[in-house]
C-alpha cells in the first residue's frame, strides 16, 4: 500500500542500464481488473455456439485468452515512449486484485514490497492524515492479499519475489543483488555505489524538513535525521495493543514482531482478526460457469463496486 517504499525500489531497479521506468508514474492496471474480466466474459457470452465449438478445441481458456490479450495491450501501452530493447519498471502502490496479474501479464516478473505495518500507518498518518484505525485495517487487509496470493500461486513462486522494505534500506547491496539475480540482470552492470547514495522521495519526513504543508516529490539527499525504520518508536501501549489485536497475525506472517504492550498481559488471550474486503471470491466459480455470463458479469460488478465504496469510505487516495 502507500508509503511503503515503492518510490525507492523502482529508482534502485532504474539504476541498472537494462531497465527502463514505464511512461506513468503508477499506473494502477490492477484496480479496475474486474472490469476486464466482466468485459471478457460479456464478449464471450455474445459468440454463437458454433464460433465456441470452434474456438475452445484451439483455446484452452477463452476467458483466461482474452484476459491476456488485454493486458498485452495495456503493455504496449507502456511502451509507447520507451524502447522495447530496455526491462519495463512498472510500480503501483497498492496490491489490490493482486490475483489478476498473472491472468493478465502471465510472463511478468513480479516484486511485491511489504513494510512494517507500524511504520506505514505512522508515515501516511504524518504525511496524508490518514485516519489511525482505518489505516490499520487498509495495512492488514494488504497484508493478507499478499499472503494469499502466496498461497493461490506458490507454483509460479520463480516469477515473484517478496521482500521487505526494511532489509533494502538496511542491507541495499545484498538486496539488490537478490532482485537483480531475480530479474536475470547483470550485476556488473549496476551502480552499488550509486544505489547507497539514492535520494528520497515523497518521505513524510520531508514536510518537517522542507517546512512545508505538502509532500513533494522531488529527489532529496538522505541525511543522518532520515530513519524510516523507527517512526512508531514512540506509540503507547494502547496504540500497540490496537494494532496487534488488528494487524497481528499478517505481521508475524510476514516475518515480523510485535511489540508486547502491558496491556495484552492483563487481557484475557485473543484470536488476531480482521475485516478484509474479498476481492477474489467465487473466481474459480466464475471459471467453471462459463454458460452464465450475465449473472458472472454482474456479480464481478457488483463486487468491484463494493470495493470502490469501501475504498471512498477510507479516504485513502489523495
């Protein structure tokens, strides 16, 4: 989601001469997925019998084609300003319907960046005001689409890399070496050097030491003032214990740590629980109907709408 370094990682992966960043700053192709899909299953509802006859002995999954052929569109997009010899660099904050970007880009190499949740709920509540409890629940509903997606694409697990943002700001030269071996990139071709000396953009630190109202997005030189990693130092028990009880289970999950609060040790033990917006369910049932297109289209609708409602109601885009 925002704030979690997804501005440092693509300027790290730029760095090699074999990529290219895409025309659009975020390009948010994930969002709206449901509408392809509903588009794809509204063409395929129109063919005739003959023309599925015909078509399906060719094309294992019609739907699953299209999809497809769609997001090579969406490519060629991208590639309108740049040169197809370079490696696309595409980012968008967010992994929400992270489970169509296989179905629409099946040969993409994908890097998911996770941060400690702490630290993201403090830097968008610095730098945007979001609101603490909502900014909560939008990390660990996050979270767990990446977990998930883990768990619905563990046989793809050589086309993406899950990393942590902390471990790229501590350790950039081993991480990077991780994601460039990934990527199939040569390391003699990339700047170390350069990656340690990488400037900041959009930290909510910067409105302190701008003195400015607004985040800007300009590139400035990291100072000994700049720590990222311990912006939630300074949360009460109760700020924790909110946290944990909400967040809790994505963030061991995730290889993190929580911090005990003296208020947890008097509490009768609880189960960690969420709400979380399924954005994927019914997805394999949507498959196996294909002769009801009408009612597949309107549920992914319908669903696709409750997200955008849900979303409104955080206020989370600025």
């Amino acid at each position: 989601m925002h704030r979690s370094g997804t501005n440092f990682l693509h300027q790290l992966i730029c760095l090699h001469p074999g990529c290219v960043s895409s025309v659009l700053w975020e390009d948010f192709f994930l969002h709206p997925a449901p509408l392809l899909e509903a588009y794809a299953h509204a063409v395929y509802s129109e063919w005739i019998p003959l023309t599925r006859e015909k078509l399906e002995p060719v094309i294992k999954s019609p739907i699953d084609s299209l999809l497809h052929h769609l997001g090579n569109g969406l490519l060629s997009f991208l590639y309108t300003q740049n040169s197809k010899s370079q490696r696309l660099v595409a980012k968008t904050p967010w992994v929400r319907n992270l489970s169509y970007v296989f179905r629409l880009f099946p040969n993409a190499q994908i890097l998911l960046l996770v941060r400690d949740g702490r630290s993201v709920v403090e830097s968008g509540v610095t730098s945007f005001y979001w609101d603490e409890t909502s900014a909560m629940h939008q990390w660990a509903q996050a979270a767990q689409e990446i977990l998930q997606f883990q768990q619905d694409y563990s046989h793809l697990s050589d086309q993406y890399l899950v990393l942590k943002y902390e471990d790229l700001y501590l350790n950039t030269v081993e991480a990077m070496t991780k994601i460039l071996n990934f990527l199939n990139l040569d390391l003699q071709h990339y700047d170390f050097s350069k990656a340690l000396d990488t400037p900041v953009i959009g930290s909510s630190d910067l409105r302190r030491e701008q003195g400015q109202y607004k985040i800007h997005w300009q590139p400035v030189e990291k100072t000994g003032e700049f720590q990222p990693l311990n912006r939630w130092e300074n949360w009460s028990d109760a700020k924790h214990s909110l946290f944990n009880k909400i967040a809790g289970q994505q963030m061991l999950k995730l290889g993190y740590t929580l911090q005990e609060t003296l208020m947890e040790e008097t509490e009768p033990k609880m189960n960690f629980s969420t709400d979380f917006v399924d954005n994927k369910n019914g997805s394999h049932q949507h498959r196996k109907n294909l002769n009801d297109h009408d009612k597949i289209v309107k549920q992914i609708l319908e669903k696709y709408q409750a997200v955008l409602d849900n979303s409104t109601q955080d206020n989370f885009y600025y």
